[in-house]
C-alpha cells in the first residue's frame, strides 16, 4: 500500500490526496498526476451509456472517463438492457429512438424490477418537443436532457449525483 501525498491537479481547485502505487514517496515519478482522492472514490461508480450514434457513446463516455467514473457502454436498446441488468450501473444515458426496443421501454423495464429500479435513468436524445418530455417522466426516467448538449452539462450533472461529499 502506498503512502499518500498531496497532488495539486488542475482539474480541482483545492490539492488532493494521491497514492503512490509504488509505495515509496509522495513525489514519486510513477505516481499519476491527475489520480486523485476523489477520483479514486469515483471510479466505484458506473456510467452506462445506451446509444446508438457512436459519437454520443463516445463524447459521453469520453466526459464520464475523464472524471474517473467506470464506463459501460451498448450501442442498441437490447444491449443496453441487457447490461444494465448486470452491470447495475449508478447512472444510465439513454437514448430513446434507437433500433430494437425504444428507450422508452428500456426505462419502463428497467423501473418496474425491483433489481434496477435504483438506476438513475437520464433520457439523452433529441426530442424535446413538451410531449415527448412528458413520455419520458411516465416512463420512469428521472430526468431528461436534449441534444445537442454541452460536455460541461454532462459533468455538472456526474457531479450533483455521484460526488462522495457534497
């Protein structure tokens, strides 16, 4: 087990605990730079992102990766629900028109187990029509977020649900 030590990372405005994976010193050459407290609590939580456009996919995962969180990705609905019964993850972007099952019914599925009901379902697409807000909400997702969205957005939003300490 390392020692710990502190690391002043850009990415946080206050210095953060590191682990020298080596174990010897806390200015270790080996010691990752960006590895942080936070960051290591993190990497507990899983991100799940059901999409089928491979841009989102990655954008999603890209943003949800940089932030330290584990990512679980399926690229069509059956996919998506599959995984999301075994993996269990912490917070789930779905979209809802893709191939196969719609998103719609992913997150009805996935609300009415008692085994996934905990997900965090957030409806990640491009209809935002109030109608289709609605839709969402009666099919059980916690929220809703349009495209295009912002790469902040998406962090503020891992933030609020999945931080350690307020």
């Amino acid at each position: 087990m390392g020692r710990f030590g502190w690391n002043q990372s850009p990415d946080w405005e206050a210095p953060s605990i590191s682990r020298c994976p080596c174990g010897q010193k806390e200015t270790c050459s080996r010691m990752p730079a960006k590895l942080t407290w936070e960051k290591e609590e993190r990497m507990r939580k899983k991100i799940m992102v059901c999409d089928d456009d491979l841009h989102v996919i990655e954008t999603v995962g890209h943003v949800a990766r940089e932030e330290g969180f584990d990512v679980i990705t399926a690229e069509d609905s059956n996919q998506g629900l599959r995984l999301a019964r075994e993996q269990l993850p912490d917070v789930l972007f779905l979209d809802v028109m893709m191939g196969g099952t719609d998103g719609l019914e992913v997150c009805r599925e996935l609300k009415s187990n008692p085994a996934t009901r905990h997900i965090y379902v957030i409806l990640l697409t491009a209809m935002g029509q109030a109608s289709d807000v609605e839709k969402g909400y009666r099919a059980g997702a916690d929220e809703y977020m349009t495209k295009p969205y912002a790469p902040r957005s998406l962090r503020k939003k891992l933030h609020e649900l999945l931080d350690p300490h307020p």
